[in-house]
C-alpha cells in the first residue's frame, strides 16, 4: 500500500492523508492535465505495484454483502491507482486492465460485477470494449461506466447508444465515480429483487397480475408478448437490452425464432403506445433501451 501513497502524494504533491476534499480538488486538476494530454500519454510512468487489499469494508452499505468486483479499464496509471484506492476503501475489490485487449481477457476471467472504462485507449477503444461486451451473450447486462473527457462528448453520446449505463466526464473527483458506482449497484440491486405488481412511466399504468395496461386512464390491450416485453422494458429502464435478452426474457430460451421478431414487437408496442415511440431509444445494432427519463405528463 505504502508503493501507492507514496505515488499518490508524488502525482498530488500533498500527503494523503490531509483532507478529501483537497485530495478531490487536486485530482481534478491532475485530471485535466491528464485530459490535456490524454492523446500523448507514452511517456507516463508504469503503473505501480500495489497489493489488493481484498475484503475491506470501510465502505458504510457494501459491508454487509460480499465485495463487489469490479475492473478498472484505464491506460493511466495514476488514474487507475486513484480510483482502485476510492473504490477498495468503498469496500470493493478492483482489478486494473491498462488496454482494451487485458480489459476482454479479464472480464472473461475475473467476471466482474462491473466496468469502469475509459473511453480513450490504446489498440482496442472503450467503445469497441463496450460493443463487444454488449454482444457476447454472456456479458450482455454488465454494468458499464464510461470514463471520457469533455472533449469527448460526441463519443459519449456514442459510448451511451453502444450500451454503457452511465458516464463520468474527466476531470472527476474519485468521491463522485464511487458514488455514482453506489447508484448504479443499488439501480441493479432494486431491478434483481423487483416484485413490483403495478409498474408505471409517466402515464402509462401496468398491472402485473390483472395484466391490464392503460395510458392516460384508457386502456390498451396487447397480446401476451407485447405485455411481457413491455413489462421488463418498464423493469430495466435506463439498461441497454439486446435483442437475445429480451428475446430470452420474453420468450425463453427455448423460443426458435429470430432475433427480428423482437423489432416486430417494439415496433407494435410504439404503435399501440405512442409515448413509447420516443421513449424506447433503438442502440445501434444491439437493442433497445427505455429512457430513465420518463415524458412529462
Ligand atoms: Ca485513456
């Protein structure tokens, strides 16, 4: 651990032990620096060497369950040290992948409950990462954070149709990823143990158990797969749902057909439903996904 300070204090210029906040100011202009030369990074040092420190559970909510793990897609070393730090003092157990290639080998061995991952990498991008985690059956729900930097907001619209779950622009405070790691387990948290039997977004109204949907008060009749695939859109909103997920959600695993019949049944459900029409956001050959944010009424 003493290797990481020590690295730490030389990248802030400050003990680590003075207060968070100073620490949070300073690694954001160390970030912006870093943004700065985000496209020249060769000459940064390697990455220090620094135990896990598995299992421990400063972290006040996550000391309950097993650590989460989680890996560190991140070609900068201090970033990646800095974060690795916030999240094991969070209680999380972290894996740091340097490249988009050691980022595929690792999700498939570690099987992370989680990625962070930049956007700008050598070789493989984050989108590419992205993309492929998305389309590997397997890995299809893995929650995605992407790191990008404010110059990059074009490739965050495209980081978030290609399916991560959210983003933090650089230069960040590592106190405000955690948090938004936090968020983003309690989301997936609430969504694995929804038994919800009435489910609503924005005007529509869904009763799981009489199987009646109404917009505005009026009822809309579906067929049974239409209402399945509307009920786990309205179950996972804000989640990037390939095809497969939804096809194996809805249909089950033993459903011989393709892949197309669940853009037959977007398509019916937007028809029925207008609201939906903006609502359910097509990701770019993967699926769809319905927006967190629900119309106005
Ligand atoms: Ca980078």
């Amino acid at each position: 651990m003493r290797g990481f300070i020590d690295a730490a204090e030389a990248v802030l210029g400050l003990p680590i032990d003075c207060p968070l906040q100073t620490h949070d100011q300073t690694l954001h202009s160390v970030n912006k620096s870093v943004t700065q030369t985000e496209y020249h990074t060769k000459e940064l040092t390697d990455h220090v060497a620094c135990q896990p420190v598995y299992g421990m559970t400063n972290g006040a909510d996550m000391s309950s369950q097993s650590p989460k793990k989680i890996l560190v897609v991140e070609d900068e070393p201090e970033i990646a040290q800095l974060v690795k730090h916030y999240l094991e003092k969070d209680g999380s157990r972290v894996d740091i992948a340097k490249s988009g290639a050691e980022a595929l080998k690792m999700i498939k061995s570690e099987r992370p409950d989680l990625i962070i991952l930049d956007l700008m990498l050598p070789e493989i991008d984050g989108i590419e990462v992205c993309k492929k985690v998305r389309s590997t059956p397997d890995t299809a729900l893995l929650p995605i954070i992407m790191l990008t930097a404010k110059a990059e907001e074009s490739d965050t619209i495209v980081g978030l149709e290609l399916g991560a779950d959210d983003y933090v622009t650089k230069p960040f405070s590592p106190k405000a990823l955690v948090a938004r790691v936090k968020a983003l387990f309690r989301r997936l948290e609430r969504e694995t143990t929804d038994k919800r039997p009435h489910l609503t977004y924005s005007l529509l109204s869904m009763n799981v158990e009489s199987h009646e949907v109404t917009l505005n008060e009026k009822e809309v009749v579906l067929t049974a797969k239409e209402f399945g695939l509307l009920e786990y859109l309205l179950r996972h909103p804000g989640r990037v749902l390939t095809r497969d997920v939804l096809l194996n959600a809805v249909w089950g695993y033993d459903y011989f057909g393709t892949t197309r019949t669940v853009d037959v049944h977007i398509r019916r459900l937007k028809l029925k439903i207008p609201m939906l029409d903006q609502a359910i956001i097509s990701v770019k050959s993967l699926g769809y996904k319905l927006s967190d944010q629900p119309p106005a009424k």
